[in-house]
C-alpha cells in the first residue's frame, strides 16, 4: 500500500517561511559583524591598549608601499607628504619614489612647511601634549612603547615641533584625516621608512590652500 504525504498546513508553511527569514537575517548579520571586526569602526582620539590584528593592518591596495611614477625638482631620498592625496613619497630620482599611504592631521590640526628629521626612534614612548589632554582627558600621561601604543613601532621626529612620522595602533585611520598633526603609517611601512632614511632627512609637507 502506498504511503501518502499529508499536505502541509498554512501554520506549519508560514512557520517555515518565518524561519527562513530569521536564517537569511543572521547570516547578514554575522557577515557585516565580520567586515566590522576586519576594519575597526574610525575613532578620532588615540586608543591606547587597543593592538590591531594581521587582517586590520592591511590596507586597501592603494594605500599601500609602491613604487610610482613621481615628478619632483627635490633630490632623492627626500620625503614629501602630501596632506591632500594621504600619500608620503621618498623620492628614488629618474621620476620614480615609494609611496605609502598615510593618515593625517583633521581640519584645524594640518600644517604645511618644510622640516627636517631630527630624530628617530625605536617604539617609542607616549607622553600626549598637553593640547592633547586637553581634548581628551581621559589619556594616560605617559605609555611605554609597545604593540598597543599610539605612536606604534617606530617615530621620525620633525625639527623642534611636536609633530611626527609615526606607526600607529590604529591601522583602519589610514588614508584619513583623523591626527592632531602628526603622520601615521601602518607599523610595516613605517619600520621599512626608517630603515631608508637618515636623521637630517628634509621632509617637504604639502598642502592645497584653501580659497
């Protein structure tokens, strides 16, 4: 005798229905939770403690070191920021410097001017000016150097300013203008840049002026 399948009902249809949904609205869910955890939500104080993971810390594909095509009158082995693209060049001569992508100062806090490296260091220490406690008074008054702190693994200081070339905790402000003036770099490619560049170093800082 032949088994014969009873025909769903219009409760145990919709149910299933209701099921499927709720299904298709978690898995987007846990898909955008998982863009979010790769690329950090952009803050504009510092973090410190916070250490950025392997899939974090890497960039989009044009924000990151390269060699270009690049017209300059400086000579080579000069660095030229410019605040505008969020690129830091070094000039290679015959037209040709490695670009890395920065982040920079937000409005109110970028510069423009010519300095020179004074000094570099190796993970540096963190000792927030007291313009930046000002604004954010919740930051430790000084953090030794290390993988959760702001100033990341290496810093070029400029002349007698407060500003620097400097890693950073925060790989994700990369390409955005979010500093209080100084330049971040993704730790690798600031490592890299201090390899190549010595103190005395003349650093050109771009800026489009405003009309």
């Amino acid at each position: 005798m032949r088994k014969t399948t009873r025909p769903s009902s219009p409760g145990s249809l919709a149910r299933t229905l209701i099921a499927a949904v709720i299904g298709t609205i978690a898995a987007t869910a846990a898909a955008q939770s998982a863009t979010t955890d790769a690329r950090a939500p952009l803050q504009i104080g510092d973090q410190p403690g916070l250490v950025p993971t392997p899939e974090q810390s890497l960039l989009p594909p044009e924000f990151r070191m390269q060699p270009v095509y690049f017209r300059t009158t400086e000579k080579p082995g000069t660095i030229i920021i410019n605040t505008d693209e969020r690129f830091l060049y070094l000039v290679q001569g015959d037209n040709r410097a490695l670009r890395y992508g920065v982040g920079v100062g937000r409005d109110g806090f970028q510069w423009s001017g010519l300095l020179k490296v004074s000094r570099k260091t190796e993970w540096p220490d963190w000792r927030p000016p007291p313009e930046m406690i000002k604004r954010q008074p919740y930051l430790p008054r000084f953090m030794a150097g290390g993988e959760g702190n702001p100033m990341g693994a290496r810093a070029l200081y400029l002349g007698d300013t407060v500003y620097r070339i400097h890693g950073t905790n925060q790989p994700q402000t990369i390409g955005h203008a979010l500093s209080s003036g100084c330049f971040r770099m993704v730790n690798a490619d600031v490592m890299d840049l201090y390899e190549r560049v010595p103190v005395g170093t003349k650093v050109v800082v771009l800026q489009r002026a405003k009309l």
